[in-house]
C-alpha cells in the first residue's frame, strides 16, 4: 500500500480569501498557493487597477502592494481602499 504521506511532492493546496469591496460587496476567491502577490489578488477578484489593497489584521487595514508577496492564510480578509486611503 502507497502512504501518500511519504510522498516528495506536496499535496495540492487550495485556500479560499474574501476581498471586500464595500459594506455589503464581498467576493470569496480561490488560490491553490499560499504566496501571492497583491496583483494576483487585485486580478482574480476583479479590483479595478487604481484602487488599492490592504489585508483586515483585527481592527486594522494593512496595506499590500502589488508587486508584494505575500502568505495567505484560509479565511484571510482583504479591502478594497480607494488610491490614497491607506497610508
């Protein structure tokens, strides 16, 4: 019997973040990778290329450039923040 566990090549790994483009706007997005870029965000959940994105880390809004890798985690929330709103 093969025991998956010994094998040399990762599982396949999908994990499912919501962006949120307003109060009552959330998308539900999925990778099957946890390191993105903020692009790659912006690009799948349809986020107009002039708006930026911050990450909900509790009660705060961090921001995440597009050019920035980044680890998601399953659950993970993002923001949709018109340009200059997040400093």
């Amino acid at each position: 019997m093969h025991d998956s566990a010994s094998d040399t090549i990762a599982p396949a790994v999908t994990i499912h973040i919501f962006v949120e483009f307003g109060h009552n706007a959330t998308k539900e997005i999925e990778f099957y990778t946890d390191r993105v870029t903020g692009l790659q965000i912006k690009e799948k959940a349809g986020v107009p290329s002039d708006d930026a994105l911050a990450r909900r880390e509790g009660q705060k809004l961090v921001p995440v450039s597009d050019n920035e890798t980044i680890i998601i985690n399953e659950g993970d929330h993002f923001v949709v923040v018109p340009p200059g709103s997040v400093s």
